[in-house]
C-alpha cells in the first residue's frame, strides 16, 4: 500500500507538469510508452498541464507469494468519477525500484475480486487452472485481434468467445467514431496485432481468470478525393500534437492499447468479457504527397 500511495503522489506531480523525465522513475512499458506519448502530443499543442485530477479512494493490492525477482503486485483503486482503474507493479531486482507496467480503466461493475489464501496471499494461475480456462490467457489477445480484424473488413461478426460490447465486436466503431470526432477526414485503413508484452493472468472465484495483455492498432488514414492531400495546420488540431504541420499522402497512427478481461472456464456457456482498457498513440509516421519530391 506504500508503494501505491508514492506512486500516486509522483504520478499526481508528473501529471501536473507534463514530467516526461519523472514518470520515467515511476513507469515501465508498456504504460510508460502511451503516458510519455500523450505527454509530447500535450506539450507540443502548447499545453503544460494534465488540468484536474480526479481524486482516488478505496484502494486495494493483490500480492502473491513471491520468492525471487521479479515480483509483482496488482492493485485497484477507485475514482472519483466513479471508475476504477487496475495497476500492474514491477520490480525486475532488488537494485531497482517498483515501477507501474501496466494500467487498466474499468468503465462499469466491480472491481474483479481475486482468490486469496488464509493469509490474504493471492494465488497463482498454476497449469492446471490455465487448463481448465475457456482459453489460454496467452491465446486471449490473438483471439481478440482476430475478432477486430473481422470487424472492419464489415459488419457486425459474431463470436463463440467474446461477448458483445464496446471492446469486442463494436471496437472498430469507437475507433473510428474516435478519429472522426478529431475532425479527421479521410479513408482509414486498421492493422491489429498483440503487442510484445508479458501477459499477466490471476485466478479469479469460480474458476475465472482476470487476464491483463496488449494490443497494438496500426491506422492508416489515406484522404478522400480532392488533390490527395493531407493538411495539418500550424495549431496541429486536426492530427494532434504527434504530426508536425505539413502535407502528406497518408498519416499513420500507432497505438497501444492495454485490455483486461474475465475469461470463463471452458465447462461453462460463458463468454469472455473484456471489462477495461487503456489506450494511446505512442507514435506517428507520414508520407509525402503524390507528386512531391523527397530530398535528404
């Protein structure tokens, strides 16, 4: 509970400041890598501030039984807003300090409740109850990529795994609904994939898991008609503080998006629901228009 109280008032100065520098001693990627993008995106569009934070209460941690490095905790708290939100604490050796890798949003319902020995330890997800999983927590990600990647070739597909909601079969909606609120024109164009981070997996009660892992989103956007070209103004409003202005024939965003889910055991008619996420841009690429000549 030490360690998630100083990482709150670290985080709360750093967020203040845009510290770049300071959420470096506090942050690992994955998390690390959306946080000190928004940042940037932030500062170069003049801010210097996050603006409010919300406030934070009813804080809980789930630690396990741990012999050797790494360890790891997981915590929740929640906020004021009415939301939770999911922390991943790391501590790769004895010479470094605790570090958040992983952070999760919870939108609705309760924080998920882990198993815990006599002592308050939390259990581990030994062979055998990864086993009797519906899937592996492994396999959650690709499954999920799969299932996005349906989506925007068409339509609504339906799933045997996941169910229906704003993270699953209608994502790719909210993802676009994200960018054309932006003001964004232009054709878009998604790649899916899970994103090379460790996933993180704890029994839950009645045989559930609570699995935390990565996506990565690749958007193309390509204009519509016209002269084919780009436009991002001097006050970088329409592609956000990423993208110097300029012209270009295409922009691509590359984002990360951090998830948890509940998934059932595999006895049961249950789904998998995806319960939470963080995302951001962590980076930007473009291209010049058709007809410009590139020079070095």
């Amino acid at each position: 509970m030490r360690v998630l109280r100083r990482f709150e008032r670290a985080n709360a100065r750093n967020n203040d400041s845009l510290g770049i520098e300071g959420q470096g001693a506090i942050e690992s990627p994955p998390v690390q890598l959306i946080d000190d993008a928004a940042f940037r995106e932030i500062r170069n569009r003049g801010g210097t501030s996050l603006g409010d934070q919300s406030a934070i209460s009813r804080r809980r941690v789930y630690v396990p039984r741990q012999t050797q490095y790494p360890l790891q905790f997981l915590a929740s708290e929640r906020v004021s807003d009415g939301s939770a939100q999911l922390l991943v604490f790391t501590r790769p050796t004895e010479a470094e300090g605790w570090k958040v890798s992983t952070a999760v949003s919870l939108a609705t319902g309760p924080v998920p409740e882990l198993v815990r020995d006599h002592d308050g330890y939390t259990a581990p997800l030994d062979a055998d109850r990864a086993a009797a999983l519906k899937v592996p927590p492994d396999a959650v990600a690709p499954a999920l990529a799969d299932l996005w990647t349906r989506s925007e070739e068409g339509g609504t597909p339906s799933s045997e795994l996941f169910e229906p909601g704003l993270l699953t079969d209608r994502a790719v909606s909210s993802l676009v609904g994200e960018l054309a609120a932006s003001g964004i024109g232009g054709d878009v164009l998604f790649r899916f994939e899970p994103a090379p981070f460790p996933v993180v997996a704890s029994p839950m009660t009645r045989g559930r898991a609570l699995v935390l892992f990565a996506l990565s989103v690749h958007e193309t956007i390509r204009p519509t008609g016209g002269n084919g070209v780009l436009v991002q103004p001097r006050s970088r409003e329409v592609f956000g503080g990423l993208v110097i202005p300029g012209r270009y024939g295409t922009v691509r965003f590359d984002r990360l998006m951090l998830l948890a889910a509940v998934v059932p055991p595999g006895a049961t008619k249950a789904r998998i629901r995806v319960i939470g996420v963080y995302s951001g841009i962590v980076g930007a690429e473009t291209t010049p228009p058709p007809g410009d000549v590139v020079t070095s």
